[in-house]
C-alpha cells in the first residue's frame, strides 16, 4: 500500500463521515436541518468543514499501520499520538468528531493492514489494534471513561475491544433494508436507529442518565418496529422521537460515530485515484499501441 493509497482511505472515511452529516432527520443529531445550530447546538456547516480536517490524521493512521505491518503496542501508541494531534486540528477547525475519529482511525489502520478485508473482517482488524493499552493516553480520565466506569457501560473503548459489533449490526441493516427494495437514505436511517436501538452511549448517560438511554433506545426500536423510516408510520415515529430529544437536548453522537464506520466499510474496497502524470502515461501507450 502507498501513500496515494493511505490518503485515498482517508478520503473516503471522511466522505463517510459527511454521509452521515447529510443524512436527515438523524434524531437528536446535527442534519442539514441545524445550518444555524438552532436546536443541537452544532452548526452542520461548521461540522462539514471540520470533518476534513480528520484527513491527514487518518492517512498518517493508514500509513502507521502499513509501516508497522501488525497489530501491536507500538502501533496502538503511535495511533493514540496522531489521534490527540489530530483532534487538536479539528479543534482549531471548528471542532466536533471526537468519537468519529476514534472509529474512523482503528477502521482505517484495519484496512491498511487487511487490504484485502471487508466487512467483519476489517472489524477484526480493529479489534486487534483496540486490544492493547494506549501507553501514552493522559492519565486524567476521559468523561466518556468515567461515564463508563459509572454505570457499567463498554464505551467507545470497549465497543472497540469487542471488535464494533454495532458497526457490523448497521452494515447487516443496510444490507436487509437494500434487499428489502428500501430507499438508499432510508437504509441509511435504519441503520443509525439499529444502533441506537441498543447501544450503551455514553453521551446519553452523562446527559440523560440510564432511564433517559433506555427511553431512546425503546424509541428507536419503535421506529424499526413501525415499519422502519420507508414507511408511513416509521416516518411518524420518527418525528416524535426527533422531536422529543431535540426538546430534551439528547443527542445520541456515538451512533453517529458508529454510523460513519459502517458507511466507510460499506464503501470498501476504496478506489485509488490514478495521478495525471500515471495518466498521461497510460494515454500515451494507447495512442502508440492500439
């Protein structure tokens, strides 16, 4: 794998990212809805912008993982260090993706690894960098540890160890909602409330306590069990679900993390950009041998 390889899985783990930001309405999370942070506080525009900043973070992961060539201490250090660097960058962009990042970096390292990998396997990958501590993470806790610590609750660390299994439940919802003829955006949105549905987020935790998590949970299987957000009554299930989370300020922003994950798997393999000068090249042996 060359550099032009690393930055291309880059490119399209942020292009998965701002899928995930186009996508409406994401109950309780920034859409193209919010363009002036009116009800989650986030600005979607300012979201855009500061996802492409993840960019030559996530090609120095990609290319970290392809010098290592395996699962290892080291490399799980020298990915926590482009990470904390890189939220620095994202935080002078504007900010945001905190938990974005963090899947994104460990999918992408995986595929460096595994080029060859799709689906569960580019998981696995990620499940074997995530099994090894971080040693040079700060050692003040991160709110979302201590939230995991609190109530029990795996966290995007543990989520990571178990090798995402909610990455993999919304690439299995896409493919039974496309099998099932449903509509590109919404398989998409089945795919976010199928995680949402039973992941412990940690962000609900700290600002909705574990009622508040279960209630969000409960609605978003009632939107799946409503038909889904293809029909008539998922659609309105859904609308009371957005509505009640915009009004409670709950915002379920490791779905949308996860989401992003499964959206960059789904679009493996990556496609590796051709530079001009390879094709002018190649335009010149056409033209000298027909």
């Amino acid at each position: 794998m060359s550099s032009r390889e690393d930055d291309a899985l880059a490119q399209a783990a942020v292009a998965a990212l701002i899928r995930q930001l186009e996508l409406a309405p994401k109950p309780g999370l920034p859409d193209p809805r919010d363009l002036g942070a009116r009800a989650t506080r986030r600005d979607h525009r300012a979201l855009r912008w500061s996802a492409k900043a993840l960019e030559p973070g996530l090609a120095a992961m990609a290319a970290a993982a392809r010098r290592t060539g395996a699962a290892t201490p080291e490399l799980r250090a020298e990915l926590g260090a482009i990470g904390r660097s890189t939220e620095h960058s994202v935080g002078l962009a504007g900010g945001g993706h905190r938990g974005a990042l963090w899947v994104l970096g460990l999918l992408v390292a995986g595929v460096a690894l595994e080029p060859a990998a799709k689906g569960a396997e580019v998981a696995a990958a990620a499940k074997r960098i995530a099994a090894y501590q971080d040693r040079g993470v700060p050692r003040r806790p991160s709110r979302g540890s201590s939230v995991s610590a609190k109530y029990g609750a795996a966290g995007a660390r543990g989520e990571a160890r178990a090798g995402l299994p909610h990455v993999r439940r919304a690439l299995d919802a896409l493919g039974a909602a496309r099998s099932a003829g449903t509509p590109e955006p919404q398989a998409r949105l089945d795919a976010l409330l199928t995680v949402m549905s039973t992941l412990q987020d940690t962000e609900l935790l700290h600002t909705a306590g574990p009622l508040g998590l279960r209630q969000v949970q409960a609605g978003a299987r009632g939107v799946l069990e409503a038909g889904g957000t293809a029909s008539e009554a998922g659609r309105r299930a859904l609308a009371e679900l957005d509505a009640d989370l915009q009004d409670r300020g709950w915002s379920p922003r490791g779905s949308g993390a996860l989401l992003a994950g499964a959206l960059f798997v789904d679009s493996l393999p990556v496609p590796v950009p051709v530079s001009s000068g390879a094709r002018d090249r190649s335009s010149n042996s056409r033209m000298q041998h027909p």
